[in-house]
C-alpha cells in the first residue's frame, strides 16, 4: 500500500467526518474504505436516540460498500478526534473480519497521528465463517 494511498484514504475519512450525525455522544468518526478496483466510499457515525440503533463510521462505510456489490476490500481508514488514533470498536472488527479480512487498517487522530494494524491483529482468534464449519 503507497503513502499516497493512505493520506488519500485518510482524507476521505476526514470528509466524511464532517457529515457525522452525533446529538449525543458529539465524537464525530470518519471512514472511508479502498477497493481492489479503487473506489472509495466513505462513513460517518450515524446515533439515535435509542443509542443501541447507532451505526458506527466504519460499519457504515463496510455496508455501503458491501451493498454496491464491493467483494475485495483492500484498506480501511478511520478517524476521529482525540489524543490517539481513534481503535475500532469490537462490533466493528467483528465486521471487518466478516466483509474485509485482507484489509489494512489505518487509525488516525486529527492531528496525523496515525497506526496501522491488519484486521487479523484487531481482532486474533476470531469467530468467523470456518468457526460454523
Ligand atoms: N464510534 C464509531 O463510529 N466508531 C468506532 O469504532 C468507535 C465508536 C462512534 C459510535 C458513537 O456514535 C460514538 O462513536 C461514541 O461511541
């Protein structure tokens, strides 16, 4: 994966973030998934009022691209705003491992802070598709 990729990736996450609908948390996260095939579609954390209905940045971003037919997702990034680079939560890595297990996953801060982790590092020992086997 080039730099340039990244920083594109990121700053698509960045966009998306502005979008983030947060009446009641007010943290605002970004995300923007890569392709195979190059296109990008981004994510931002959409909250309810009965909190359990909030869908995160990333798993928004995974399921617009899932739903558009997306089969080979290469890079995740995700950003928000805070001291570290923003770590996914434990739905959204179940997820990843589900729709995106080869993808590279770029955490970033609003400061530029930024760790990469594989998918298979946020989430060792996971349940998935071979587990109901
Ligand atoms: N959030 C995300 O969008 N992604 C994460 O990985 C962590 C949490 C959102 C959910 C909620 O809208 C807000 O951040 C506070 O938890």
């Amino acid at each position: 994966m080039t730099e340039r990729k990244i920083d594109e990736l990121v700053n698509c996450a960045a966009k998306a973030r502005e979008r983030a609908y947060t009446p009641y948390s007010h943290y605002s996260v970004g995300a923007a998934v890569l392709t195979k095939s190059g296109d990008v579609y981004t994510g931002c954390n959409i909250e309810n009022a009965s909190y359990g209905a909030t869908c995160c940045a990333e798993r928004v971003a995974l399921f617009k691209a899932v739903s558009e037919g997306e089969q080979d997702i290469q890079m995740i990034a995700v950003i928000a705003d805070g001291d570290k680079p923003v770590p996914p939560c434990g739905i959204c890595r179940q997820v990843m491992i589900e729709l995106a297990p080869q993808a590279l996953v770029v955490m970033s801060n609003l400061e530029g802070k930024r760790e990469r982790r594989t998918v298979q590092e946020l989430l060792p020992s996971a349940f998935e598709k071979s587990s109901l086997k």
